[in-house]
C-alpha cells in the first residue's frame, strides 16, 4: 500500500504562531513546511527539539513529534533521541543566545560528535523573547537594553565556531531569500552527520534592519556571494566582482582585470577547512559575506552509528545484562 503523499499544509499544526507580525521566523516555518514533503519521512519518523527563546516555539507549530527542552539543552536531548531512536529524522530549532551563549558548550561538542542530526540556529543578532538584550552574536558598539553605552563584546561567528568544531555540513541562508533558505534546508537533511544551518533571521521589533545588507534583494548583490561548489565565487547587479585567494588572505577583484583561473573555485567537499574558514571570517562591509553550503564532507562516523554499536557488541559478548547486577557490580560502599 502506497503511503499519502503529504503537503506543507499537513505539516502544520493546529497551534496559533505566536510570533511578533513581521517576524522573520514565519519565513523559516514556512520554508521547513515546504521541504518536509519533499523528504518522503513521515511525520511519525520527524522530531523537533528546541530551546529556550523566540526561535524556541518552533515544535508547536510543526505537526510532528516535538519538544520544547531546557535553555541550552537542545542538543543534548537530541543526542539521547537519536541514540536511542536511530530512526527518527531529528530536527533541533535555536538561536543565536540559546546555542552561543548558555548552550555554547552543548553546541560545540554535537557538532564534533557528527551526530546524525539538523540544527537550524535562527540568527537576529538579539534577545527578542526577553525584550532586546545584545547576544553572543550582536555586532560592536550595538546599543541594546542591556548595553546602553555600545557592546564592547566580539561577536561570535556561528559557522567560524562549527568549522573550528570540524562539522561536517555547514551552511547560511537568509530569511528573506526563500528558495535559497528551502533549498540549504533540504540539503542539510540529506547530509548524513550534523548539519548546521544558520539563518540570517529579522527581529523587526527589537533589532530591525539589522542584516538589512544581506536580506533586502536591492542590497544583496553587492553584499553577499552565493556559494557553488567547484564554481568560482563571484557577485555584484552583473557578476562582476569577484574573490581571490593571495597567499593567506582572501581579497576582492574585478572580473575584467584578472583571468578566470586566478578566481577562488569553492569546494565544501575540502575535508581541511582552512579556507572554509576563511569563507566564514568574510565580514560586511569589508567583504561580501557567504551564503550556501560552505561544507559538506561525506563519510565520516555519525555518533549514534557507533555508540549503537558499542551497544550490539556489548551484548553480542556479554548477553543482555542485568541492571539489578550492574548495581551490585565494581565497587560499592555501604553507608551506616
């Protein structure tokens, strides 16, 4: 028997989005909606985790298994799921202060482990949820609530953090640009290990305009550069900027000055991310900043992979076990 084929409206729950009117989240929830059917899983096999934060309502809206975890956490109750339920099709939702600031910890070392799970990090570059404090991710000198005089905090780079972690799918996408964003999605979720998708995401109350650059089509041409792998990375209204790689830096060049073969050739199946990395340090204004895929290395281990099968050999040579003995076993004391 043939199994129904699902559209986006199947995957929407019977929940009112609760989102601030103009919110770029509804941007992202729509584009998941969209790319789920297109997977073929069905919704019984599909898991959202999330958070804390506005990002975090997320597994409300999605009409599939969900949760609404601990601020940090995500990963972690992810990584409980997908080693025990190897099968699910796992999704974690976050933002740029659950994952970098309380959750740093619990971000980087998913992303090592490779996991066979998808993180999507909605970026605003703010605390929307408790009314505009700067976040890990806020830029130098942002006046917010809490930084009245101007952030003097370094921003983190969510995708610099991934590939220093040796992720091995990391990609950026823009809310506004939405077949772009459907289109990363959909790749995140073939990869197999962690993906990492990072969403440039507009806070129109609390920090509007903020990725203006990047978002707004009139704009975007000249300030970001989208990511094709084994094509050179080119941008600008007619294409005709371009990056080169000079030694260990990379810099802007004009087409009609320099030959085809000087330009840089993306590869995101480069198992070194040093240039990778370099993509990712590419900062507005002074550079155009990536969007795409900017890694996508195949075959390495998935965490649950091998703990499930630390777990089959464990039984294969010792039986099934016994928890009252395993209580009993090694040393124990007995207290008075």
């Amino acid at each position: 028997m043939s199994l129904p084929v699902l559209k986006a409206a199947d995957f929407a729950s019977d929940q009112d989005v609760r989102w601030c009117p103009g919110c770029g989240d509804y941007s992202i929830l729509a584009q998941m909606k969209k790319v789920l059917p297109e997977l073929g899983v069905p919704r019984e096999k599909i898991v959202f985790i999330s958070g804390i934060g506005c990002s975090s309502r997320f597994p409300y809206y999605m009409n599939t298994y969900g949760m609404h975890s601990i601020h940090g956490r995500a990963p972690t109750f992810a990584t409980g799921l997908k080693s025990t339920r190897p099968d699910l099709m796992v999704w974690v939702i976050t933002g740029d202060g659950d994952a970098l600031s309380i959750g740093g910890n619990h971000f980087i070392h998913v992303l090592r482990r490779n996991l066979d799970i998808n993180i999507v990090l909605f970026n605003n570059r703010i605390y929307g949820l408790t009314k505009g404090q700067y976040s890990p991710t806020s830029t130098e000198g942002q006046v917010t609530k809490s930084t009245p005089m101007g952030s003097i905090d370094h921003p983190l780079s969510p995708l610099s953090v991934a590939l220093a972690a040796e992720a091995t799918f990391v990609a950026r996408s823009l809310d506004a640009h939405v077949k772009h964003l459907g289109d990363v999605l959909k790749r995140a979720s073939e990869h197999k290990g962690t993906s990492l998708v990072e969403v440039y995401q507009n806070c129109n109350v609390f920090n509007d305009g903020a990725m203006a650059y990047a978002q707004e089509k009139k704009q975007r041409a000249d300030n970001v550069v989208e990511l094709e792998h084994g094509k050179p990375l080119v941008f600008g209204k007619n294409n005709e900027k371009a990056i080169r790689l000079v030694g260990t830096h990379l810099e802007i060049v004009e087409r009609s000055e320099v030959p085809d073969d000087d330009l840089l050739i993306h590869d995101e199946k480069d198992p070194n991310p040093s240039i990778q990395m370099m993509l990712a340090r590419m900062r507005y204004p002074e550079m155009p900043e990536p969007i795409g895929v900017l890694r996508d290395v195949d075959n390495v281990a998935t965490y649950d992979e091998q703990i499930n099968a630390q777990v089959d050999l464990a039984k294969e040579t010792r039986g099934e076990g016994d928890l009252a003995k395993l209580f009993h076993a090694g040393d124990t004391w007995v207290v008075d």
